[in-house]
C-alpha cells in the first residue's frame, strides 16, 4: 500500500509539472516554458491512474485476484499509454517547431532534453534573461506575471 502511494504521489506530481508548462501556452502567456516530455507525460497520465486503481482492486478483493474484466481494462489501457506516448512525443516535436516558433521568439534552451524558454518578443525575452540572471526561475515567474496583469502570489 505504501508503494501505491507513492506511485500516486508520483502520478498527482508529474500532473502537476505537465499542466503548468501547457497552461501558459494556452493562455498564451508573455515568457511560455516548454518541456517537450509534459505533452507526453499528460497524455499517459490516464494509463498510470489505471495501473493504480487495478492494483487497488487486487488487493481489495479475495485472494488478491482482480475482477475479470479489469484485465480486458489494462489492455486497453497499455494500448492507449503506448499510442499516447508516440502521439504525444510527435505533438510536442510539432508544437516546439511550428507554433512557437511563430508566435513566439525562442529566448533560451539549455539542451535537447531541458526545456525552452519563449517569449512573445525580443524585449520581453531581453527582460526575462535580465530576470533569469538576477533570480533564476522565481524572478521569470514574477516577471511573466507582471507582464500579463497577474496579480502577484500570496
């Protein structure tokens, strides 16, 4: 049981990392970050919340044996996690080239594995580096939220 938790606290973190990069996107947002996994990572998310309610079943029911028909449910839910996860990593690859790369100036990206950094203009990517430098991730949060009117954090 412990380890369910654990891999539920897992599930609810990577949630949480994955919404926040795709959430600035959509709200098309000043200074947007991009990790090209929290596509990938959201899509699969509903194949690991399975995993866990299956495993909560087995241990629920008598003599650590499953209903029937949740196996049938964890085939398709390892269909659906394979095909999340190639669809995701291709959507992710065609969101970085095209649609950033168009609406927004690439500011800053450290590797093939880390994420990016866009803004919706020079000046804007100019202030966020400036931000970046004088207090890393916490001073580009304040920034962006400044920029898009968001009153600041309590």
């Amino acid at each position: 049981m412990l380890g369910m938790a654990f891999i539920s606290y897992g599930l609810y973190d990577a949630y949480e990392i994955a919404i926040d990069d795709i959430m600035g996107i959509v709200k098309s947002r000043s200074i947007v970050y991009l990790n090209w996994r929290s596509i990938p990572i959201l899509l699969v998310l509903p194949t690991g919340i399975y995993y866990v309610f299956f495993y909560l079943c087995a241990v629920c029911s008598r003599g650590l044996m499953p209903y029937r028909f949740l196996y049938h449910g964890l085939i398709i839910a390892l269909a659906y996690g394979g095909i999340a996860l190639v669809l995701g990593t291709v959507l992710s690859i065609v969101l970085n080239i095209y649609p950033l790369s168009t609406d927004y100036t690439y500011c800053d990206g450290s590797g093939a594995f880390s994420g990016i950094y866009y803004a919706k203009s020079k000046s804007i990517c100019e202030q966020m580096k400036e931000a970046w430098d004088n207090g890393g991730v916490k001073a580009v949060n304040e920034l962006n939220d400044k920029l898009d009117s968001i009153p600041p954090h309590q």
